[in-house]
C-alpha cells in the first residue's frame, strides 16, 4: 500500500512514502497497513513498531473508529508507539510523551496576504536589497550538511541524522543557497513529499542573519513548492518557551499552529 501522493489533505512527512524509502534503506522494515477507515505508515525496528504522525484517517472517521483502528495496530508480537496527528484518549491508549506542537503553512496564491507586519518588512527589506537567493542542485548539500550539524551541537536543538538526509530519493530534495563572493552564506533543503513538503535544514552565516536572507529565501522557497503543486510546507516544531525567535518566524508566515496528539503506548 502506498501513501496518498496527491491528497487533498495535509500529508505529514512520516506517512510518506519518501519517508518509507528512507527508512527502509537504513535496515527498518516499513509497513503500510489498511486500517479500513485510513492507513497508517507503520516502521518497524526490532520488536517495536512506531506510527509517526499517523494514521491518516479517511474523512469522516470518528473517534471510536479511530481508538478501535489503534488498538489493531498493536496486535503483533512487540510493542506500538504511536503519535497521532491528533489527540485521541480512552482505554488501552497510554500516553508517554507531551504533544509537540508544528507550524503548518498554507501555500496559496498570496502568501503575504497573511504575514505578520513585521515578517513582511524584513521580507521587503531584503528584497530591495537585491538578495539573489537561488535554487540549487544537490551540490550544496554536503555544505549544508555540515553547516547545520555545527549549528545544532552549538544550539542543542534535534533534527534528522545525516544518513537519513542521504537516504532521502533524489528528486523529493529542493535545495535552495545564497552565496557572497562564492562563498555559501545561507542555505534550506525542503523535502516534498506529494501536495505536501516539509522543512528539512536551513543554516545561515552571521552575515546571512544580518541582511535578513532567511525571510526571503523561504518566501521563495515557498513560492517554488507552490509553482510545483504543494499546498501545505512543514515548517516544524514550535517550542515558544526554548526557541522563541524561531518560533515567531515560523509563525510570523502565517503558518497555522498545529497541536499534535502524544505519543501512545497502544495495548492491543
């Protein structure tokens, strides 16, 4: 069973079959299992089977159907985490880690129409700057790489591994940089993933973060996807309390506050 590559609805990165392929690359067994009220993207890694931001329920389903379909996914011989795109309680359902929350952006034809004022002045700025953040190949990848990875131990923040990031299939990655005198000085990789696409990394110099490039770059970015057919970009967590500046420009996009459920251990 495949994902829905051309849903209607948001599409989590985690119930993708992008996802899928780059799992099971690094030696997870992937499932997909037909809930007959949805499906769900089941990865498997020794006697533990994980559903991230699934199932993916068919429209309509109500929340005993849902709860019935869960405890289902845990009937086989090891244990079922599973961390809903919703919360969903009752009997069996055990929860174990607090919901995370995701700033989920909307791509239509206007995407100032719903920028914060100030987000929009930053982006405006650096457009009349004549910033020339441009798309790129995979070439900058290992760049960025790199770049993010130094960033991350300095900031103490989570993301993917890199072997994940290279087990990604070529043609879901769009990779977008500005250089200064042939330098990179800012770059994002997006992962599409169907209508929907996801913020994967973004790294940016000092001198990046002082000429406001990040604002413009995403715009583009976004743009792009949109041009493409993505109506939905994942721009990740939101934790207002640890990372309150990343927080407000995320959100200053006008990306929608998403309220995830919590992680699940299911009984069967």
């Amino acid at each position: 069973m495949e994902d829905c590559g051309e849903c209607d609805t948001f599409l989590p990165l985690q119930q993708s079959a992008v996802y899928a392929a780059a799992v099971a690359s690094l030696g997870a067994r992937v499932r997909w299992l037909d809930l007959g009220c949805g499906q769900a993207l089941a990865v498997e890694r020794g006697r533990r089977r994980m559903v991230l931001r699934g199932p993916v329920w068919a429209l309509g389903t109500d929340d005993i159907t849902r709860k019935q379909a869960l405890r289902k996914v845990a009937r086989w011989p090891g244990l079922t985490l599973v961390t809903p795109e919703e919360a969903i309680r009752g009997r069996g359902l055990i929860p174990l880690v607090t919901p995370m929350h995701h700033a989920v952006w909307a791509l239509g034809p206007d995407l100032r129409a719903g920028m914060a004022r100030n987000w929009r002045n930053h982006l405006s700025k650096a457009e009349r700057a004549g910033l020339d953040v441009v798309p790129d190949t995979r070439r900058t990848l290992d760049q960025l790489i790199k770049a993010e990875a130094r960033q991350r131990a300095q900031r103490s923040y989570q993301s993917f591994p890199e072997r994940f990031t290279r087990a990604l299939p070529d043609d879901c990655l769009r990779l977008w940089e500005w250089r200064q005198g042939g330098r990179l000085q800012a770059a994002m990789a997006f992962i599409r993933h169907g209508t929907s696409a996801s913020y994967h990394l973004a790294w940016g110099s000092d001198f990046a973060r002082a000429a406001g490039v990040h604002a413009l770059m995403l715009t583009r970015a976004a743009e792009a996807l949109a041009t493409e057919g993505v109506r939905w970009l994942d721009l990740g967590t939101i934790d207002s309390e640890q990372a309150p500046g990343l927080a407000a420009f995320k959100l200053g996009t006008g990306a929608a506050l998403r309220a995830l459920g919590p992680t699940l251990l299911v009984l069967p």
